[in-house]
C-alpha cells in the first residue's frame, strides 16, 4: 500500500514540475517596449493631432512671412453697364432733375504691395486703365490710363501691428516645434502607462493561472496524504480553500487583461483581433542624469521659455496698444503718377500728365472719461502679473525637474535590489512546491512562499514601470535622450513630418 502511494506521489510530482514551466500560448504581436513606443508615436490618434496641430502653427508661421514679402493683386470691373434715371443738381438753380443716364465703364489695374513693418504703412505700386462708352445721346467712347502710380498708406501715432508680429511669429513658430516634441514625449509617457497596465495584467493571469495548477497538483497530493492519515483536515480544507480563491483570481485577471488589452489596442491602433504577448523589459540602462545638465537643458531646449516669451511680449504689446489709443493719430495718403485721357488706348499712354494726392486725417482725444487711462492702467497691472507668474513657474519646474532627477537616479538601485528580490522569491517558492509534496513543509509555509512571490514578481515589474516612467518624465522636460546622448530638437525635420 505504501509503495503505491509512493508511486502516485512521484507522478503528482512530475506533474507539478510540468506546472512550474512557462506556458505557450498563440502569440500573433510580439512587442518590446522600445516597439510599443515607436508605434504609438507613429499611429496613435494623439500623434496625428500633434502632426496636425504643429503643421497649422508651420503654416501659420508661413502665412506671416508671406505678409512681409510683396504681393501681386489684379483688380478690375468688368462690365458695369448702368441704363437708368439719375437725379443731377443744377449747380446754378440747386435743383434737380433726372437725366438719362445710358454708359457701360470697364476697369482693370494691378497693384504690387509691399507691407513696412517698420512703419506699420505699405506702399504700392500701381498701374491702370478705364473705358467709358457713352451710349447717349451720342456714341463716345473716353480711355483713361495710369501708367504708373505711386501710392503710399501711412498710419501716423497709432498702434503698429506690423512691428508686434514681426517680434511675436517667430517666437511662436519655435514654441509649436517645441510643443510638437514635447506632445510626442508626452505620447511615450502614456505609451510607457499603457504597456506595463497590459504586462502586469499579463504576468498577473500568468502567475494566477500557475498558482491554480501548482495548488491543484497539490490538492490531489494532499487528499492521497490526507486518506493515509499525514496531514489533518484542517490542511487539506485551507488548500482546497485557497484552490477555490486562485480559480477567482483567473476569473479575475483574464477581465483585467481583457480591458488593458483593448485599451493598449486602442491607442495603438492595433487590431481588435491581434493577439498581444508584451516582453519584459530587460535589466534597466546605468545612467545617471546630472542635475546641473537638466536644468540647463529643461529651460534652454524645450518650450518653456518661448511661452514666457510670448507671455511677457503679448502683455507689453497690450500695453503698447493702450497707450496709443491715447494719443493724437494721424494717417496719410500720398499718390505720385501719370495719368492721361484720350478717345483711344493709344493716345491715352501719349504724353502723360503728373498726378499728385496728399490727404492726411487726423483723431485727436480729448475728454472720454478716463477710460483709456483705465486701460493703460489694466495693461500694466497685467503684465506685472504675469511676468509674477513666469517667475512662479520658473521655480515650480526647477523643483519638478530635481524631483524626477532625484528619483530617476535612485532608481537604478531600486530595481537592482527588486530583481534580485524578485529571483530569489521565485527559487524560494519553487523549493516550498517540492517541500510541500515532500511533506517538508505546512500549508502556511507554502501560502507564505507563494503570496511572496506574487508580491516580489508584481513589485519588480512597478520599479521597472517607474525607471521608465521617471527616465521619460525628465526626456520630455529636457528634450534629450541622456540614453544615447541625443538632442532630440536639433534632429527636427519639417520637411520629413510633411511627408509623412
């Protein structure tokens, strides 16, 4: 009797160590985190939006600068044929009378304008031609030409738009190239969150369904051993409990891999139907980030300072906009040609006459209340507040960045320690299956060793999830691989982001 036991100890045994090895499942997508990473910020939805949102801003930018190059209009009427009564004044009597007005004027001209940001005027270039046909009471037909007009529009004392854009777009075009890395740094982050969300519910499934087998593997062992008279029913009853609780944690996981899968699928843009096994990512790089360094390059090679920038210029640019809506202004229109008239095209392009047209207006304030004194007060007390705000915000980051420096540098160490924790549970739980079959060890014993090494395996998995964490954190604040010693915004390419 004792050697059949015996016998179907030994086989329960090879059975559990069967249990113990890795499962094969179908596997159709097999990703490393450096690969969930690249397809995020290349198909994810996020990263669309931030493609499409720099191009904008480019475009933007592009739209501005074409406003400082010259630019070539035609303009022109063609017909306008006018058959109808209209009222005439006697310039004599003061009375009027309707006349027969019978005539069709077609114009054409062509300006070339150039925009002076200096002066926030333009000036323009212009040349022109008219006819007239006069239908009644006689056919006449009157050609009139500006072969060449100079025409200058010069607001005077007013507020000059021109100028403020030609400090502000620039500064904005480098702040969306800046926001675009940073919007895909931020497209990693979540990529890092979403890829250890799916590992842990991965190893998590893994770990329950092994413990469901071993703990079956012993269950069975147990009942042998218990219908011999080795272990009481108080043992075998916490073993069949605890199988009863490690069949609710499969249940359990499988629903937690399901929405992580589904999620992490998403974002992605993988198929619903694609099988996804994550790899664990290996033992983490030595580096150490140097504080001095992360500070330089967090306010020096991100976006920060150029949304300070454009804080700071848009409030002294209100300011500027107050002031001179208080003051006297003054524009001025000057034209300097040729003109000419004649009853054909040819004679009127001969002998040109000189044409000349000042005309200046003027806005003088002089009561309105106070209210553009308000004004210029509130401009003020807003740029005083927000240059607090830069200041504020300045030190707030420069905390921000020597936590995560902090954190990041210590975290080497930690997921040392947790690897090393990690094995060590993993040979101590396997040692405690082969001592409980052996009937070494209690049922306490072997609950102990196995909830130490679920524990040990899921704390190691979230040291992992937070170097990495960390160490993209400080990439998106930097903007520089410290891994490869890399400045990722002197590898920008609009061109290449066009493309894609």
């Amino acid at each position: 009797m004792k050697s059949y036991t015996k016998i179907r100890l030994w086989g329960a045994l090879l059975c559990l160590a069967a249990a113990v090895g890795p499962a094969v499942g179908r596997e159709t997508v097999r990703l490393s985190l450096g690969e969930a990473i690249e397809r995020a910020q290349a198909y994810s939805i996020d990263a669309m939006m931030a493609k499409h949102t720099y191009l904008s801003q480019y475009w933007q930018y592009r739209s501005y600068r074409a406003q400082m190059l010259p630019s070539l209009s035609l303009s022109g009427t063609i017909p306008n044929f006018d058959k109808s009564y209209t009222s005439l004044q006697n310039a004599v009597t003061g009375g009027y009378n309707y006349v027969d007005n019978y005539a069709m004027r077609n114009s054409l001209g062509l300006y070339l304008q150039q925009n002076i940001a200096a002066t926030g005027g333009n000036i323009q270039l212009y040349t022109g031609l008219d006819r007239l046909d006069q239908f009644a009471p006689e056919r006449e037909v009157t050609w009139n030409s500006a072969p060449v007009s100079l025409i200058l529009n010069q607001p005077i004392g007013g507020f000059n738009q021109l100028r403020w854009d030609k400090r502000i777009e620039p500064v904005r075009y480098e702040k969306a190239k800046y926001e675009y890395l940073e919007s895909m740094e931020a497209i990693t982050a979540q990529a890092v969150t979403l890829f250890f969300d799916l590992l842990v519910a991965q190893q998590n499934l893994d770990i329950a369904l092994k413990n469901r087998d071993n703990t079956d593997t012993l269950y069975k062992i147990s009942q042998e051993r218990f219908r011999i008279g080795s272990i009481s029913k108080n043992d075998l009853m916490q073993l069949e409990l605890r199988l009863l609780n490690e069949g609710m944690s499969v249940n359990t996981n499988k629903l937690q891999l399901d929405l992580a899968a589904a999620r992490f699928k998403s974002y992605l843009m993988l198929d619903e139907g694609d099988s996804v096994r994550l790899d664990i990512p290996g033992s983490v790089p030595e580096v150490e980030i140097p504080i001095e360094e992360a500070y330089r390059l967090a306010f020096t090679n991100t976006s920060f300072e150029y949304r300070n920038r454009i804080s700071q210029l848009e409030a002294e640019m209100s300011v500027a906009q107050a002031k001179a809506n208080r003051r006297p202004q003054a524009t001025v229109y000057a034209r300097f040609g040729l003109n000419q008239v004649a009853g054909t095209i040819g004679g009127a392009y001969r002998n040109p006459l000189d044409q000349e047209t000042v005309r200046m207006g003027i806005t003088v304030p002089i009561f309105d209340g106070g209210v553009a004194r308000g004004k210029v007060r509130m401009a003020l007390f807003r740029q005083e507040v927000t240059e607090a705000e830069i200041d504020k915000e300045r030190i707030d980051r420069k905390q921000d960045i020597y936590l995560k420096v902090m954190q990041f540098n210590n975290q080497n160490t930690q997921c040392a320690v947790s690897a090393r924790a990690d094995s060590v549970a993993a040979e101590r739980y396997a040692l405690s299956l082969r001592q409980f079959a052996a009937g070494k060890i209690s049922v306490l014993d072997f609950n102990t060793a196995q909830s130490e090494r679920n524990t040990a395996h899921t704390s190691y998995l979230a040291e992992l999830q937070n170097y990495w964490n960390y160490y993209y954190a400080i990439q998106r604040y930097t903007l520089f691989d410290f891994l490869h010693g890399r400045n990722i915004a002197a590898c920008f390419d609009v061109v290449s982001l066009e493309k894609q």
